[in-house]
C-alpha cells in the first residue's frame, strides 16, 4: 500500500479525473473513485496499492561502490530505509540483525530501492462543460542528492554511500505529507526463512555426546505463521577441534587457551558424521586404524566431515506453526590403548556442526496472480550452528586392598615405604610414602608386592555423564593380562587369581534383572579381583653374587568394560542421544602401578590358633627363609602390649620364647620362630607385636602388628 499526497499551488479550481503514478516497478492506476474537485492551496490524499513483481533482478540498480561496498554493508546503521533502519524478526533472528551472525546478517541488507518517480494527472475545467480542457500533467518527484552531510572522496578508501541509506533524504517531506505514512522510498529483500531450527538433544545432555557410540543429535524445525514450507531438505558438516571448557548457562562451552602462543593440536581420534547401511557386511576401518561399528559408514566421504552435496529430505509439506524433526548421526571410536584411571583432561574434544536447511516457501498472503509463477514457493536456505563436547563413557578408581596378612610381613623388601626409620619407636615416619594401603587411582603413590604375592584389587567403575543424562549399562568386566608374546621379553608375569575357576578373565558380568549394572547418577560398580606378581625365576648358579635389587615397575594388568548406552527418552517417537549397537563398547583402564621385587627374604606365618582358651598354652610359629647368597643378620624384638593399649602386659598373653635379640641367616638358611603362649582374658585381644627387621637392608621383614596387629577370640 502506498499514499500520495498533493497540494493544489493553482489559483484556480480544477478537477483531476483519473492518474496514475510512475514508479520504479511500472506504472500504477490511482484509485479514484469519482473525479476530485481541487480548490487552491487544498490538499488531496489517495492511495495506491503497489504490486510488487515476482522477480526483482531486472530492477536491481547497481550499488555505489559495486560489490566492495555490498561486502562493507553494516547492519547497524540508523540509515537504513526500511523501516527507518529496523529490522521486525523473531528471536531466532535476533542476532543476525544485531551483527553477531555477519553470514545471517547480510540476509537483511540491500535489497531493491522502490520509489515514485512522478505522478500523471488527468486535469479538468472545474465547470465541466468543456472536454476540450482535458489535459495531462506531469508531477515530477525531483531527485536530490541525497548522502551524508560530510561528502566521502572517491580517492579515499572509506565505506561508499548510497542515497537511498540515508534518513536526512529518505524521511525529509513537506508538513502535508504526514510522518506516519513511511517513507518516501523502501527496499524490496527476497524471500526470508521465518522457520525455526532448534536442537533438542543438547537439551537434554547439557551439549555432551558419548565416545565409543554412535550419538544421534535431533533437531525440530517449525515453519513460521505466515509461510507454508515445501519439499523440505537439509544437508551437514562439521569440524573438530580441541579445546579448554567453561561452563555455561546451557552446558560447557569452549574457550579460547590463554596461552596462544602453544596452539593447541588437532584431536586425535576424529570425530565424523556417519549414517547406517545394513547392507554392509564389513567394518569401516579409518585412516587412523580405528574400526566403526558394525553396519555404519562415513557419511560424505572417508573423512566424514559431511557435504553440502549430500541432501537428505525431512518432509514435502509442512504447513505454518507445524513442527518437524529431522537427525544426524556423529560418532568418535574409543582409544586403542588403555586409559589412565582418574585422569582429567585439562582440554576436551569438541565437534562443530553446520546444517543448510533449504525449501520452498508458499506464503498465504501471496497474491493470486504470481500464485502460478511461484509453484510450491520461493527457494529458501537457512543455516544453523551447534557444537557437542565429547566424553568418556566411564571413569575408574582403583584401590588396592591390604588386608594385613601381606603387608605385615614385608620380606625385607627395599621399597621406600618399607624402611626401618632412624628411630624405631616413631613409626609415623613409615606411612610417609605413598604406597601398598593408599588409592593409587590418580597415580599418586604405588602398589607394593614382592615375589609370588597374591596383590588385592578393587576397582570402582562410575558414569561421570550421569548427572546429564548419559547413563551406561555395563554388560561386562574382565581382566586381561600381556599377550604371550610380550611376555618372553618380560621379566614378570601377572596371572588373575580366581576361586570360581573362570579361564577368561571375567570378572562381571550382566545377570537378567540385576539393577547394579546400569550406572545412573551417584552409582557405581564395584569388582575386586587377586593378581599374582611373579618375577621370572633366577638362575643361581650362574648368578653373580650382587646386592642389587631385582625389581620391575609395572601397572596391575588392564580392566576392560563392556558397556552399552541407555537410551534417552524419545521425543514425538523419535530416537535420540547415544544409541545401543549390536555389539557393546569397549573401554580399557590401565591397572594401579605396582612395584614388584624378588625380597631378600620370605617371611610368613607359619601357625595361628583361631580360638584359644583362657589359661590354655598355645604356639604362634614363623618362618624366615634367607633367599640370598649373603649371610644375613636379622634383628628381632616382641612386645606383648601395644602402644596406646594403656593395659598391663599380664592381663593380655603372656609370651615365652625368643623375644629380643638377633638372628643370623645362613645364605638360602631358613629358621622358624616358636612362641609359647598364654591368653589371661576371654574376648578379642591383639596377637603380641612382632617385629624383625634386616641389618643390611634397613627394611621390615616381619612387621606384624604395631600398627595393624592380628586379633584373636579368646574363650573362657
């Protein structure tokens, strides 16, 4: 709709028949319903409805400045004519108009300059009794030289203007031209998408997808109220990156290092689209070597980064406020080696999506007669942008397990943590090294073994992702020790103890309506587990006699779980989030670190009564075997009450037999050590402390009990 306002300047009245306006887009019939008589100095307003052409381009005039001055186009201009520089959208196109999307932005600028030229007039006698005073009058708007007020120089290299940019210009009218009725010129933009993409997985898991499987990302379109959307396309592509995280409001998002001198490096185990083909009957093997899931391939091509080229159709008509879904499918496989219990990443992978919607747009207030011309509708593309954080599905935490009756009795091992100190009466000093008893999950201390000792472990399997939607289902947990081949370069050997007569490894697995192997939020799996560490056997005759210490450094074997994926719930009855396979994942933990050392000596106990009597005798016995070719000499000392007891000696065991002194060892000798014993009260009561140390070494051999001591029930 368009107004047109004319005041008479003829000192004479007349009257205008019939006119009709000259416009940029053709000529444009006034809608006078009956001559208008025209009296001097009056004023007329018509109006005028202005069709617009279906095509626009044989109207295009070209810019000042050409194309430099299209690609230098700011949104944020006051100037702009339409609308007197206001951009009216939804939200979802609130940024493109701000600026911040500079490709969604340069939709809303250019566009075609519509203006009036002049108005022709038909001019009669105002008597009416004459035809012959008919006459045809030009109205010529005149064009002005319309700019900013400072004039640009063409030599200097600064934005060009346009003079239909400019409110000083396009806004100035004579005071019987209202404000109200617009402008004096607008700009015709084709066709804008009014639908709205959003991405409803990352609602539910925060933006984080799963590696090992493949992550399936929903999106749901809805067509705007005043468009009718046709044949409806769209295609993807991505990118990777590594990258630091922060949290946001919508989940974690990347941020840029603060160090940028160190770039970080491009990820590993790249990330890419896939999409399924149950005709396959091969796995896709990656350039990296790392195998896709059984039935899926890359998707545009073997990297799998996705094509503009590759179009996959979402529906043929989707009508105005209606809602649509439409998916792809990302997938990262899991690391080949094992992973580190309780590692953090100090930077997370991140896969960066592009998805170019296209359709053709109807529009109900299209008029009738460039119906036709459009068919179903204007092309229309429309893009989106998106990015997912990719996580571990689960983490572990190993802790190994000292039950008493192998750290107590040491063998002289020469591991830092068994040290005799200085002075034998602080023993606070000896826990000073992380060692056997502490949680060696993040690495912190080490496992203490020596050779032929069953070692204790307890593994805690957990899904950090829990809390955002990302629960695991474990199916199965096995150990798995060094292939067989590696095994004769090695000087060790690691062998899972087990009581149920499993040959596989297994030490989970999935039993039908067992709840504890879906981990949700705050839950975790528990499996604990025996090693036996064993140091190849040496050869003493034609060994040199040496004092080194013959030990290895080495992780306790390798934790494989099998776990699947728990679906999200489904959205409209579409699937989304982490999908089962047909086969489960696999993840690998590295066992705890472990120190294993053929000791010096072997030290065990030998006899220990379960329940003995009050007043009844009875004999503790202990065995040490000198495994060197060194004569060794041992120093020993029992005390039958315990620091802090705060008891008398006589009312606990009285205890007869060797209790302080020092011992010599032949090389290869073996010596057992006979206690004669008396229990003075019913109830638990500690066994008396046993402590034997080596002179050489300056290391426990038997420690049993000053801090852990053995208790025995005593009957009455």
């Amino acid at each position: 709709p368009a107004v047109v306002a004319v005041k008479s300047r003829l000192c004479f009245s007349a009257v205008i028949a019939s006119g009709k306006l000259h416009t940029t887009v053709g000529e444009i019939p006034l809608l006078l319903p009956e001559p208008v008589l025209v009296e001097p100095n009056s004023v007329h307003l018509w109006k005028a409805s202005v069709p617009l052409p279906f095509e626009m381009e044989q109207y295009q005039q070209q810019k000042a400045g050409g194309r430099s001055a299209e690609k230098k186009l700011r949104p944020k201009t006051s100037g702009m004519t339409r609308a007197a520089g206001a951009c009216y959208t939804n939200k979802a196109n609130a940024s493109a108009i701000a600026g911040d999307d500079e490709k969604g932005g340069k939709a809303y600028l250019g566009g075609t300059p519509v203006k009036c030229l002049n108005l022709e007039v038909e001019l009669r006698s105002a008597d009416g009794t004459s035809n012959a005073g008919r006459r045809s009058v030009f109205l010529t708007i005149t064009d002005r030289v319309r700019s900013s007020s400072n004039q640009v120089s063409s030599s200097k290299k600064k934005t060009p203007v346009e003079e239909e940019n400019y409110v000083m210009s396009t806004w100035e009218r004579p005071t019987f031209h209202p404000l109200s009725f617009g402008p004096r010129c607008i700009r015709v933009h084709g066709p804008v998408p009014d639908i709205v993409i959003t991405d409803v997985t990352s609602a539910h898991t925060r933006r984080k997808v799963l590696e090992g499987t493949v992550n399936r990302i929903l999106l749901k379109v809805q067509a705007g109220e005043r468009e009718t959307c046709h044949d409806l396309k769209f295609s993807v592509t991505c990118s990777n990156s590594m990258s630091y995280t922060e949290d946001g409001p919508n989940g974690p998002e990347p941020k840029a290092p603060i160090d940028k001198a160190e770039p970080i490096p491009a990820p590993k185990r790249v990330p890419m689209l896939v999409e399924q083909d149950a005709s396959m009957t091969s796995h896709v093997i990656t350039d990296e070597g790392y195998s896709l899931p059984a039935e899926w391939k890359p998707l545009g091509g073997e990297s799998g980064q996705g094509s503009e080229n590759v179009v996959s159709p979402i529906t043929s008509k989707l009508e105005s406020g209606k809602t649509a879904y439409f998916s792809f499918d990302v997938f990262r496989p899991m690391p080949l080696l094992p992973k580190v219990a309780a590692a953090s990443d100090d930077v997370s992978c991140w896969t960066h999506y592009n998805v170019k919607l296209s359709y053709k747009q109807g529009r109900p207030a299209r008029r009738a007669d460039t119906a036709g011309e459009a068919g179903d509708g204007d092309p229309i593309t429309c893009e989106m942008d998106g990015s997912v954080m990719w996580c571990s599905p689960l983490s572990a935490r190993f802790i190994v397990v000292d039950d008493g009756a192998q750290k107590a009795y040491p063998s002289g091992s020469r591991h830092p943590s068994n040290i005799v100190p200085d002075d034998q009466n602080n023993t606070n000093n000896a826990g000073a090294y992380n060692s056997f008893s502490n949680d060696v999950g993040n690495n912190s201390g080490e496992a203490v073994a020596v050779d032929g000792e069953q070692i204790k472990v307890r593994c805690s399997l957990q899904a950090d992702e829990a809390k955002d939607g990302l629960a695991v289902e474990v199916q199965k947990v096995s150990f798995e020790t060094p292939g067989k081949d590696k095994n004769q370069d090695r000087k060790y050997k690691l062998s899972l103890v087990s009581t149920e007569g499993a040959t596989d490894g297994t030490l989970y697995s999935k039993r039908t309506g067992d709840a504890s192997q879906v981990l949700q939020q705050g839950s975790r799996l528990g499996v604990t587990y025996n090693v036996l560490a064993s140091l190849s056997s040496p050869d003493l005759a034609n060994s040199k006699r040496s004092d080194e210490c013959d030990h290895v450094r080495t992780s306790l074997g390798v934790v494989t779980a099998e776990w699947a994926p728990i679906k999200l719930p489904s959205i409209d009855y579409n699937v989304h989030g982490p999908l089962p396979l047909l086969n489960p994942s696999k993840i690998k933990f590295l066992g705890p670190s472990c120190y294993i050392e053929r000791a010096p000596f072997e030290a065990k106990l030998m006899s220990f009564p379960d329940s003995p009597k009050v007043a009844v005798p009875f004999e503790v016995k202990y065995s040490i075997k000198n495994q060197t070719l060194y004569d060794q000499k041992l120093s020993l000392l029992m005390s039958e009450a315990r620091p802090g007891d705060n008891v008398d000696a006589s009312d606990t065991v009285l205890v007869s037999g060797f209790v302080c002194g020092e011992v010599q060892l032949a090389p290869l000798e073996s010596r057992v050590l006979c206690y004669s014993a008396l229990a003075m009260r019913s109830g638990k009561t500690p066994m008396p402390a046993l402590s034997v140390s080596s002179l050489r070494y300056k290391s426990w051999v038997i420690n049993d009990g000053q801090d852990k001591p053995h208790h025995f029930y005593v009957l009455p």
